[in-house]
C-alpha cells in the first residue's frame, strides 16, 4: 500500500482534501487524481465563451458531466485515507469554471432563472463539448390594426373567419419575431380575436408571445414592431406566462343593416337596455358575458351604427345577426332581423388601465 507521500497530487487536488503537513509538490500533469485539469479551467471558460457569442443574456448557469476515471481517482485516494465528506473533484471544477467565465464574460451567475444553461462534457482527455438552451422569452404586449383586411369568400362561417384573421396576425408577427430573436419556435397567444375586415384601434388588443431557443434573452425597453397595416408594441418581459387570463372589456363599433325600416323607437329599445347577461352556446360550452352599454344612432332607413361596451369575450357578430345560441340576441331585442356590416374594435381596457 503506498504512504500518502508516494501519491503525486497537485496543489488544486491536495487543498480539497484538507490533509494537514502534506509535503507539496510542484506537480500539474502528473497529478493522479486529475491530470492537469487545473490548466484547463481558461481553455474550457474560452470554450463556453464561443458557444455563447450570439446569445444576449445577463445570467447564466453551468451545468458539468465530468468523466467518471476522475471520480475514481479520487475516491481511491480518498478511501486509501478514510477521508469523508468533502467537496468532490466535480463540484470543485465547476465551482471554478463557474467563476473564470463569470470574470471573463462579465455576466451574472443565476442558480433559479438563468437567461441561458450551458452544458459541459469534458472527457477523460480533458475533450469539451459545450451546449446552450436558452430560457423560454414571454413577452406581453398589444396590436393595433389600422387598415381592414381584405374580406375572404361569404361562404366561410364566423368562427373560421376569426381563425383566419388571427392565423394572419399571427405569421405577419412571427415574421419579425424569428429575425430578431433567431428562434423558429413561436407561439402567439392573443386574448380575443376579430375579423380580417375589424380595425382595432385605441392601446389595441393585449397579446403574450412565448419564444424558445432565442437568441436574445435579456433586453432593456419595449419595442414596435410594423407590418401590413399592424402595430405591435411589445411592452414587457414575464417571468411567466398569467395563470388566468385577465379580464377585459371591448368597446365596439358596429354598422348594422335591418330588413325593415327603423322608426326612433326601435332604437330606444336598444338604448335603453341597460347591463344585460348574454348567454351563447359555442362549440358545446355554455358562457355569460355582460352587455354594459349599447348606444345607436340612424344612418339611413334600414342602416344604423351600433356602440356596444361588452365583455372582451362577447360574440358581437351573433349576436347582432340573432344567432339562436345567443341570448337575448338583438332579432329578440328589436323583433326585426338585423345583420352585422362590419365590427372595429374601438378599445380593450383592463381594471389596471
Ligand atoms: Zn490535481
């Protein structure tokens, strides 16, 4: 069995075993338990700073699979003196790479959230693989649609024109989020939905992106973005995503067309309405969405233009047209069959706003 003065260890490995009156030796290659790795720490630190040029963050964290013959070394030398309990040869390197890249990068270790994880292989022969992910990107924001859509074929119904117009919405923004953010895994998530012909105006309607695999991780102010007629304002980072969807109401205005001429007494039934729940079927859920003012105004005999303040969720298009699956619908308010022209989106306003 060799004394502990027969093992050759370097000054890196011989400080974690805490062994008092240990002869120090000028030794770093020879080293049996790691052969070195101690040079190595710039040249890997180097490493991650080149798989992380393109990336911008702030925080990071390292995560290390180290060859197990390192391990053995020292769990050898260590059984060999029934030394228990102190920070291994891992924990020790990372601890180390950790610090060298922090110093060298200039950027924040972050053990909860980091804006990117980079990951460490290094082999028997100190060979390094470095990989990168990056935390997912939620951003909060609002578009503006100021020119009308061109209107798609009669045939389809209501629920595929919204579809449609939100699919359009949603390419144009992926569009410039995938260049800014050099990411290709997009996910918009808009709270409501209009009709390719509908403008929204005012702060526009709230939208949240989330973006995998970006690039871009950590930015300062919001942004714009302008597409097709489209203003999106970017205006937040979230931690996460809401874990309910906050409340908003719309405020409407509508041109409606009646199938009979209008007396002003037709319209005083609509003005007078007051707060109305409006129950309506859809796709086999029932739903209750308050009506909190309506206001018309004649335009000619048969046309008159409708302002509806309403629960962002309310069916406006239904229940204009008198869709028997919303109810009171304005066919049962009126008594005469009416058909929505067309609908824009005036404002979406939370409590906060
Ligand atoms: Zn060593």
């Amino acid at each position: 069995m060799k004394s502990n003065f027969e093992y050759n260890l370097c000054n890196w490995c011989l400080k974690r075993q805490y062994i008092k009156n240990y002869r120090l030796k000028e030794i770093v290659e020879d080293c049996e338990i790691c052969h070195g790795i101690e040079n190595q720490i710039y040249k890997i630190s180097y490493k991650i700073i080149q798989a992380t040029r393109d990336y911008q963050y702030d925080t990071f964290l390292i995560g290390l699979t180290l060859d197990h013959s390192f391990y053995d070394n020292e769990d050898k030398f260590r059984s060999r003196f029934k030394i228990r309990g102190k920070e291994n040869i891992k924990a020790s390197l990372l601890r180390e790479i950790r610090k060298n890249f922090g110093k060298i990068s200039n950027k924040k270790i972050d053990l909860n959230s980091p804006d990117i994880t980079v990951n460490l292989q290094i082999g028997k022969k100190f060979e390094t693989t470095v990989s990168v992910n990056s935390s997912t990107v939620i951003l909060s924001g609002r578009y503006r649609k100021r020119k009308r859509f061109r209107s798609i074929s009669n045939n389809s119904d209501n629920v595929d024109c919204l579809e449609i117009n939100q699919r359009h919405i949603e390419n144009l923004l992926k569009k410039k989020l995938m260049t800014l953010f050099h990411s290709k895994s997009i996910i918009f998530w808009p709270l409501g939905k209009e009709e390719p012909e509908s403008l929204v105006l005012g702060n526009g309607r709230p939208f949240y992106v989330t973006i995998k695999n970006s690039k871009l991780i950590s930015f300062k102010h919001g942004f714009s973005i302008r597409s097709n007629g489209l203003v999106f304002n970017i205006k937040e980072k979230l931690p996460i995503l809401p874990k309910a969807i906050p409340f908003y109401i719309k405020k409407v205005r509508t041109l409606v067309t009646c199938e009979d001429n209008l007396k002003s007494s037709d319209l005083k039934l609509i003005n007078d309405l007051g707060i109305r729940i409006i129950e309506s079927y859809s796709r086999g859920y029932k739903s209750w969405n308050f009506i909190y003012q309506m206001q018309s105004e004649l335009k000619t005999q048969k046309k008159f233009e409708l302002l509806i303040v309403c629960d962002n969720r309310f069916p406006i298009r239904r229940f204009i047209n008198g869709d028997e699956n919303v109810s009171p619908n304005l066919y049962q308010i009126l008594d005469k069959r009416c058909m929505c022209e067309f609908f824009d989106i005036l404002d979406i306003a939370s409590e906060d706003d």
